[in-house]
C-alpha cells in the first residue's frame, strides 16, 4: 500500500513539475507574441521607446583589462550615449552571479569562465565575441618539454583554479591535441607562484596570461608550447565574450541590440587605435603597469572577431566540454547553442554604423 501510495505521489510530482514548466513556455511564448503584436508597424525607433528599458540606466560590469577594454572604451568614446543610450559602468565581485540575476545587464569575460554556467542555468545569453587571444601554456625554457605530449603524466598549474577559465582552457589544449586531459594532473597555484613551482617540479607546464609571461619568455625564462593568441586552431575563437541578461533581452531585445552595437563599436575603434585605447584605460585606472606592453598586448588581440566565428568557437567549445563532463553529454549541440547564443547583431555591417 505504501509503495503504490508512493508511486502516485511521484507520478503526481512529475505531473506537475511538467505542467509548470510548460506553462511557463507557453507563458514566454504568449509574452513574445504580445510584445510582437504590440509593436507590429511601427518603426524600430517607435517600437523601441515602448520597451521597458527605454530611458533607463543600463548597468555594465566592468572592473577594467586589457581584454574586456570595450565597454569601458565604449563608455567614454560615446558610443553608447550615440545610440541613445543611458549605462553606469560598475565593480562586481561575481560577475556571472550579477548577470544572472540581472544585477547588472551586461558582463564581458572569458568564454572559458562562461559557457558551463550559462548551459547549467544561468538566466544570460551570449550576444556577440569581444577579442581573441591572451592565454597560453608555459613551460621552462631549459625543460625537455616542448609539446603537450610531453606534459602526460605531469602536472600543470592553473592559477585560478580547477573548474574554471584556466583549466578549461588546458583541457580543449590538450583535447586539440588528440591527448586524454586525464593523463594530465591539475593543480592550482598562485601566477605569481608559478615559477618557482616550476623550477622546484611541483608542477611542469602553467596557464599563463600573455601579459604576465612576456618578461619572462625575453628573458630566456618561460616558453610557449600551446596558445589561444598565436596557434591557428585558436587564434580564430574568442578569448572574451558579451554577455546579457537573458530575461532583459527577450522583454527589451531592441535595447539589447542597441547595446550590443554600441559594444562592437567601440571594439572596431579600439582595432584601429591601440595606443589610444590602451591610454584610455590607463587614465580610468583600468590598466596599469607598463604601458607600451599593454599596447603589445592589445596588438596581440582581434577585436573584431566576427558572430560567425564567435558561433563556431561555442560550437566547438559545447562538444568538447560534453566529452570532458563538464557538461551533460547527453545535450543536444544545435539546441545548447541556440539556448545560450543570441547575435544580435549579425546582419549588421560596423563599418557602415560608424
């Protein structure tokens, strides 16, 4: 009796769990076709001021760097303000929490940090590709070891921890390579650790930032053996993405394209004025240290890096990270991306917008 009791009790909780999540769908959907028909023949212009986010303060995190330079670039060149704009630049300590919880309604970081929480949940949405490059495996100059092949069995340091950017980033190298990432151990140490970890054998190779390791690849130090910046099967995938708030773009998505644009804007600016852009973020405090370096660094960067590569690179990144489990194995490829992946600007030329 208790088991049969049991047995409908759960077959009563998958109902429900069903019907709620359809109509929460169908909710969506009826949302979508509302906001469809309530904007049919008007202009965009028209359509955009019945928006909620029309004439409000749009809040974009940004804690400054050379890789995520565009919104802040963006913020004072006026790109945002040219697109009718308001935005508030802010510090988070959590940035894909904020996101989330639409604390914030734009965030750029690595795409590395990104993919598996916005695939596990997270209520945000990729809209477009921020730059290449910026990270790459370093192992000792005077090591035998000269390829990630030589790096089974041994240990590599992933300064900002298992799980996250760093060591997601070593996995697709290793992956790329045709090696097992679990012939390969883990361990995270502190970058500015790294070297004597090294050179002590705690750990033979380490995750990098192009920035940190310049001094000391020049100085005979370090040497590079696998690169998001300079190898041809990553120089071509975004090192950084946009990001919003995915609730903020289905209810404001003409707001959200404005955005996005505004963005990529400043992005092609900074292509073409490196120096400037560098200078820039040095005079807010978004950059510091040495400053013809940092302009090295944003030389090493493509800023505009276009949708359709952008689209590839997630592509590719969803399956590797379903075969290293970091991700459901059992997800659908085209149906994750279309879930995480909104470019909003695809059909629009940046060069004419300027």
């Amino acid at each position: 009796m208790k088991k049969r009791v049991g047995l409908l009790l759960a077959a009563v909780l998958c109902v429900s769990t069903l019907l709620t999540a359809c109509g929460k769908a169908n909710q969506e959907k009826a949302s979508k076709e509302a906001s469809v028909e309530k904007t049919a023949g008007l202009s965009e212009e028209e359509a955009w001021k019945l928006e909620p986010a029309y004439g409000q303060t749009i809040k974009i995190g940004y804690d400054g760097g050379l890789c995520t330079a565009s919104p802040g670039v963006a913020s004072v060149k006026g790109f945002y303000e040219k697109n009718g704009l308001k935005t508030e630049l802010v510090n988070v300590q959590s940035g894909i929490d904020a996101i989330g919880t639409n604390k914030i309604q734009v965030y750029t970081s690595h795409i590395a940090e990104l993919v598996v929480p916005i695939v596990n949940g997270v209520n945000a949405v990729f809209t477009t590709g921020a730059q290449t490059g910026c990270k790459s495996l370093y192992v000792l100059n005077d090591s035998n070891i000269n390829s990630t092949k030589d790096l089974i069995n041994k240990t590599v340091a992933v300064p900002n921890g298992i799980g996250k950017s760093d060591h997601n980033i070593a996995l697709r190298f290793f992956n790329h390579d045709k090696i097992d990432p679990r012939k390969v151990n883990f361990k995270p140490v502190e970058t500015s650790a790294t070297i004597l970890a090294m050179q002590n054998k705690e750990v033979q190779g380490a995750v990098l930032s192009d920035q940190f390791a310049e001094k000391l690849v020049q100085d005979g130090t370090l040497k590079v053996i696998r690169s998001l910046t300079w190898d041809e099967d990553f120089k071509v995938e975004p090192c950084c993405v946009h990001v919003l708030n995915k609730d903020f773009v289905e209810k404001n998505p003409i707001t959200a394209k404005k955005i996005t644009l505004a963005t990529k804007q400043a992005s092609y600016w900074i292509e073409e004025n490196k120096a400037e852009a560098t200078q820039i973020l040095f005079d807010n405090n978004w950059a510091s240290g040495d400053f013809e370096q940092s302009v090295r660094m944003l030389e090493s960067y493509d800023f505009k890096i276009s949708d359709e590569l952008t689209e590839k690179a997630l592509t590719s990144i969803i399956d590797d990270y379903k075969s290293f489990g970091l991700i459901d194995s059992k997800l659908d490829t085209k149906k994750t991306l279309s879930n995480i992946w909104s470019p909003l600007i695809k059909d629009i030329k940046i060069e004419e917008q300027k």
